[in-house]
C-alpha cells in the first residue's frame, strides 16, 4: 500500500474527507488532490502533521511498517459538537518534568521557548522541501531537530537522549513531537485548572 493509499484508508477510518483533514493541519485546499493525481510523496513536514492527526507512527505513514503493527495513541472518537468547538489557549508559565529515554528534563513552559519552537517552523518546512528535492538528507533533518531540542531541552539533551543508539529521522522526530506535545498539554492542563 503505497502513501496515498493509506492516507485514504485513515481517512475513512477517522471518518473526515480529505479536505476537512487539510483544513485542521492547515494545507492548502487542493494539496492532497496533487499528491493523488500527480503520485507525487507529501513532505516531510506534513508526513510527520498527519501521522500526529492520524495516531500513527510515521513508519506505517510511509510503509515501513505492515498493516497489523500501526498504532493508535490518544485517538478517541470526537462526537460532532466536539469536533465543531473552537480550541484555544494561551502560554502561561509552568514547569513541565519529562523523562526521555531514561532521562529526566524539566522544563519552564514560558512563552519565550514556545516562540523558540515556532520560530524553527519555517525552517523544517523549508528543510521538508529541500530533502523532498534531494537538496538536504535526513541527516540535515536530524541536525535541525537536535538544534530545537537543544533550545527546549538545554544543549546536551540530545546527546543524553541518543547516547545508547544511533538517532534515526524517525526516533528524533517522534522524541521532538513528544516533547512538543507534553509541553502544550502541561499548559492546558495548567489552564483547566484556573
């Protein structure tokens, strides 16, 4: 099953069209309409936003895994009324303590190292582009999410979170959607509670 075919099998299965899942991920309209008739592979960066939608792990996105090994993680059924309803929030100061491969971080969610990661957004975009065209390699892509890491995490956890295996593209953007994902849910839990 090749790239497209999966992205239609998860569709159905999360039971959105393609156009609703370009608008959440904010692709444009007609984006996954190229990808189809055109047989061309999404980017980098937007392989690793539809894994995340999906619930999957971006080995089975793009086949390295067979059917019976992908995963869900954190995938409910939204009822229509939740999928409808606006979700916002704002960056508040809170402490977020993570353990990553047997490490332990803790980090100061202020709005200063939310900027530092949006700031490196346009960046992997342009890399996703760069690697898609044979410009850039994986290893480029490691390099650029160990940067980020460093930023959220101080400048050794890179090394203390590979030091017993050798980073693939796949582990580091998994350790990065981790990391990025405990951080905005610390805050809305934080929110919750006021």
């Amino acid at each position: 099953m090749n790239i497209i075919d999966r992205i239609i099998a998860l569709l159905a299965e999360k039971g959105v069209s393609a156009a609703q899942m370009s608008r959440d991920l904010g692709f444009s309209n007609a984006v996954f309409s190229y990808w189809k008739k055109r047989k061309q592979k999404p980017s980098t960066d937007k392989l690793v936003a539809m894994a995340e939608y999906f619930g999957v792990s971006l080995d089975y996105l793009v086949g390295r895994e067979s059917e019976d090994k992908h995963f869900r993680v954190g995938v409910t059924p939204e009822t229509k009324k939740e999928k409808n309803k606006v979700k916002t929030f704002e960056f508040r100061n809170y402490t977020l303590d993570l353990n990553i491969a047997g490490n332990p971080f803790t980090v100061n969610c202020v709005a200063e190292l939310i900027e530092a990661v949006q700031a490196h957004q346009g960046a992997l975009a342009q890399l996703a582009t760069q690697i898609s065209d044979g410009t850039k390699t994986s290893a480029d892509a490691i390099t650029l999410c160990k940067e980020i890491l460093a930023d959220i995490l101080g400048e050794s956890a890179f090394d203390r979170i590979f030091a017993d295996r050798e980073p693939t593209l796949t582990d580091v953007s998994d350790v990065l959607r981790f990391v990025i994902g405990q951080i905005t849910e610390r805050i809305r839990q934080g929110q919750q509670g006021e």
